[in-house]
C-alpha cells in the first residue's frame, strides 16, 4: 500500500483522492469551531501528590477527559531528542522505512505502517516499556540514535505515568496504587506511536486521525508546533491550543471502565495543514492482553452498579476494532 507521504508527494495542488474525503459530518470545514482554541486544563505536575493537584486532575479527567501537563519533570532535552530521532526517521527514504514494515499476515501492531482508516497520517509503532516487552527487530537502526532516544524518554515517563495513576486512584476514594494494580502493575505495556501527517492539499476535507476514543488506560502525547489535535465537547470540534514541551493527557477507555464512568474517555480526532507537516508521539498505556478489566470491585455497590462489562483487555479490543458491542 502507497503510503500517504509518497500521495503528497505526487498529487497536484488542491487534488485530494476520494479515498481521503471524509463524510460532509466529519470535514473539519463543517465541524470546527472557527472562532478559539479549546482552553483545555492546564496542570502544574511539578507541586507534589497534594489534595489540590489530585482535585485538579480528577476534575479536568471527569469533565474533559483531556489536560496538559507542564513541569512534567521530563527534560526538554529528552523530548527534543524523541522528536528527532522520529523525524529523521520519516525524512528517510521509503525502502528505508519499509525495513521496519508491519506484518501483513500477523496482529502484531509494531512496524511501520500507513492509512489507518483512511486518515492522512504514516506511522511507526514501538513497545518502549517495560523492558521485557520490547521486541527490537521493529526499533529503527537508522537514525542511529532511534533506540537511545526512545529508552531514554520511556525511562522518564515511567514516573509521570504513576504519578498520574496515583492521583487518579486516590481521586476516586481508592488505594493509591489500587488502578496501577487493576490495568497491569509492572507488566502495563507502553506502546509508543510516531503519527506523521505530511502537508494536505485539502485539509479542509481530510482528517489525519478519525474521531475516537483510545482503547488503553490512559495516553500520554507530545506533539510538534503545528496545530492539529482537536477535542468534541459541548457538541463542538475545537482545536487544542499547543504548549511547547507539555505533555498531553487523554482518559483512556479503560481508565473510564475501571472508574465505572466516574472518569471519561476523551473523544478526539486529529487535523492536518496544507503547508506544514504535523507529528504527534503518543505513548499508549495498555494493560496486558489476557488480564480481565471491568469496574474496580471497591466501587461497586447496590447504589453504584456496574456500567461496563468485565473482559480480556484482548477480547475487548477485539470488540472495539471490528465494531462489535461491548
């Protein structure tokens, strides 16, 4: 399959393949709102475990879904390298980059890939924590600095990923270490994705990334400067304002089962430019394949029934790729 950076490259100016034309509902000409950026919340992740900053991101994760987070304590330096690293990888040549490719014929997620659900995005998927899952046949050798660079970044999110999960499991009255236990402990898998939007003659019309909820526990992003996640709230598309070197924050759909929707899964989708290329590197927190999620027993009551189902991490993401009820 012809990847969409090699499409750019050889189409004429405002010429957008049909496959690439998303339904007149979802064209961000129709659905965006024109007039401001979203003020999604904003958190200070550099004060402790207080009662206020567990408020805050309990607020912002019931409301939103969707929060940056800024003196994060990963250094600037350490993001600037994942950044590229990641870009020098896509600056590649194409038989280069299909080195890596994904498998066709197996459900492995890992390689280089393309056309997700007919978005204008290339991508690259890698498990980068914890060490035992890494598997460095799909890691790129070239830029020589790939695999330092990603190790190095893993090595620093490990303490923002718990922290997170702390506040999150004391926001709602469980244990502090109860939702990091349900979703995995130290076997919770961090899959980190390189999406690569390249300039779009009709960004108007395309998107990168389809409407969506992210099936993991929680999603940790840092994008380049140019503008293109976009939030749903109040019945809007708005665009997320960009804060250099922020992280940002998405409820995934299992943090929102665990909670027993006390906690909502974001619903985002991502926009493209027609003069600039876009890059996005979110880490996905995934709990292993066979470990059963559902509503933590501690918050289940006869007032509080459960709202979600208990199943295998795999059998639900089974579910939610083949569009199958839950």
């Amino acid at each position: 399959m012809k990847s969409v950076q090699l499409v750019a490259s050889s189409i004429k100016e405002d010429e957008l393949p049909s496959e690439f034309i998303r339904p007149e509902n979802e064209q961000p000409r129709l659905t965006t709102f024109q007039a401001q950026h979203v003020q999604v919340p904003v958190l200070d992740f550099g004060t402790g475990e207080t009662e206020k900053l567990v408020e805050l991101v309990v607020d912002a994760s019931r409301k939103w879904g969707l929060f940056q987070i800024v003196n994060h304590g990963i250094p600037n330096e350490v993001i600037g390298n994942l950044q590229n690293a990641g870009k020098q990888f896509f600056d590649l040549p194409q038989k280069e980059k299909e080195r890596y490719a994904k498998d066709p014929e197996s459900k492995c997620i890992e390689g280089y890939g393309c056309r997700l659900k007919n978005g204008w995005v290339d991508h690259l998927f890698n498990k980068i924590w914890p060490p035992s899952a890494i598997d460095y046949r799909f890691w790129p050798t070239n830029p020589p600095q790939y695999r330092s660079a990603a190790e190095e970044y893993a090595k620093h999110l490990h303490e923002v990923v718990n922290k997170l999960l702390r506040c999150l499991s004391v926001g709602v009255g469980l244990a502090a270490e109860d939702l990091k236990t349900a979703i995995g402990g130290e076997e919770l898998n961090y899959n980190m994705k390189i999406n690569y939007y390249p300039p779009c003659p009709r960004p108007d019309l395309a998107l990168g990334v389809p409407a969506h909820t992210d099936l993991c526990a929680i999603t940790i992003l840092v994008p380049n400067e140019v503008q293109g996640l976009q939030v749903f709230q109040d019945e809007n598309w708005y665009d997320v304002a960009y804060i250099p070197n922020a992280l940002i924050i998405h409820i995934g759909d299992q943090i929102e089962i665990l909670s027993n929707g006390k906690y909502k899964a974001v619903f985002h989708r991502s926009v493209v430019n027609k003069e600039k290329t876009r890059m996005s590197w979110p880490v996905f927190m995934e709990p292993p394949p066979h470990l059963e999620i559902g509503p933590h027993p501690n918050l289940i009551s006869e007032q509080n029934p459960p709202k979600y189902k208990t199943k295998k991490f795999s059998d639900y993401v089974y579910c939610k790729l083949n569009n199958l009820p839950q």
